[in-house]
C-alpha cells in the first residue's frame, strides 16, 4: 500500500502533467485547421518559417564548434579561477535573455562594435544579428551538456590510450569523443531547440522587420500586435512540436539525466 508520502508525490506529479496538457489542450482546442494553413500560405510567415530554421541551425552549429573544446577544458582542466570561469559560462543561462540584447546592443555602440560594423560584419537589426543573439544565449546549454557528457567518461581511459602510443590528440577523437556523441547530439538539439524559440533578445537587437528578421518566435509578437490570436497561436503550436520532438530525440539517444 503507497505511504502518504509517495500518494503526495503521484498526485502532485498527475496535477503538474494535467496542468501542461491543458494548456496544450487549450491551444488546439482554440483555433481551426484552417489557421495552421496560413503559415504555408502567408509569404511573410513562410519566410519567418525559412529563416527561423536556418538561423537555429546555423547557431545550433555553432554552439557545438565553441562547446566541444570549452566543454572539454572545462571537465578536464584544474586551474586558478576555474569557479568564476566556471560561473561565466554559465551566465547566459540565468540571465534574462532580454539582458543579453541589451548588452549586444550596447556592445554595437562601443568604439569595437562600430568597428566591427564599419569593416563590414553588420549585426545590428540584419540577420546575421538574428545569429549572434541566438548563438550568445544557446552556447552555454550546449557547453553544459557536453561538459556533462565529457563529465561521465574516466580520465584513465584517455591516459590508457596515451600509454599506448597515442597522442593527446588522437586519445580525444578515438576515444573521448565516441564515448560522448550522445551527450553532443543532445548538446546540438537542446541548442537548436532555444534558438528557434527565443525571442527576448531577437527584438531588441535584430528587430522584427517582415521579410527582414522576422522569425516564428517575433511573428506570434506581430499577430498579436494586429488582433490575429488564430495565427499566432497556430505558430505557437508549430513551435511546441519543435520542442516535443527535440525533447523526444534527447530522450531517445542520451536518456533523461543530460537534458537541461
């Protein structure tokens, strides 16, 4: 017979599952079918679409090219000062995402960021923007969890490899890098994931200009602006099966402890 203690525990988890269902629910239950058609048919929604899956991506990408070797240096490497780099990295994921855009922004206004812009990398309100600010938030979840998959694999191992003839090198890609693949394919979905549904510092630093830098995230900003609850709903209901499935793949092939 279930103690007090667990008929709690159950019941408390059936009310938070009931609680997001309904919200779900709700959504689907509130708009036609016809509303997800508008997302096809609109041109300025396919492109927002277009440009949403792009622009994740190519963060998502690029969050695994910085998050592999500071992930790595960060699981195997002791040095002075490691708790306050430690405590950086992390930033980006308990700040206010809107913080963040403010701060790209002001960046863009300092002699360095005007630099950068007159030698031709514009940021500021353009699409490339759009994968600055993804990246700058998304980057940190990326390198927690390789950091986490790095975490899981004995030292020895490496050093085994190395007794037998192998380079410090070849020991990471032969050895350490297999044994982590999951923990990076949950690194690369969990950053794409936060990148298509960010949108904090994607106004503030890039804008929501249609046919500019419009993405899914600022489009449900836009329809609500203009009294379209229907289509922004039917957008936020394309985002949440985004979510499901990049969850569902994290859960498939690395388990639940890597998900952050």
């Amino acid at each position: 017979m279930p103690s007090v203690f667990d008929t709690m525990a159950g019941g408390m988890l059936f009310i938070y599952v009931a609680f997001i269902g309904l919200l779900v629910l709700v959504d689907v239950g509130y708009i036609h079918p016809k509303d997800f058609w508008s997302l096809f048919s609109s041109e300025d929604l396919r492109y927002a679409m277009r440009l949403s899956l792009i622009t994740s991506t190519i963060s998502a990408l690029l969050s695994l090219i910085v998050g592999l070797p500071v992930g790595y240096a960060l699981s195997r490497f002791r040095f002075r000062g490691r708790i306050i780099v430690d405590t950086l990295v992390d930033l980006p994921i308990v700040l206010p995402p809107l913080v963040i855009g403010v701060s790209l922004l002001v960046f863009f206004q300092t002699a360095v960021g005007r630099a950068i812009e007159n030698a031709g990398f514009r940021f500021v309100y353009t699409p490339q923007g759009i994968v600055l600010a993804q990246f700058t938030v998304v980057s940190a979840y990326a390198v927690r969890t390789i950091k986490i998959a790095f975490d899981g694999i004995d030292p020895r191992l490496e050093r085994v490899a190395r007794t037998l003839g192998w380079s410090r090198v070849q020991a990471f890609f032969r050895v350490t890098l297999p044994m982590a693949r999951n923990g990076i394919l949950a690194a690369g979905v969990m950053a794409w994931s936060h990148a298509i549904g960010l949108f904090a510092p994607l106004m503030i630093f890039a804008g929501t200009t249609r046919r500019k830098t419009e993405v899914l995230a600022t489009s449900i900003y836009l329809e609500l602006s203009i009294g379209r609850i229907e289509t922004a709903l039917a957008i936020t209901l394309l985002l949440v099966v985004f979510a499901m499935v990049a969850v569902t793949i994290v859960k498939k092939y690395v388990g639940d402890s890597s998900a952050i």
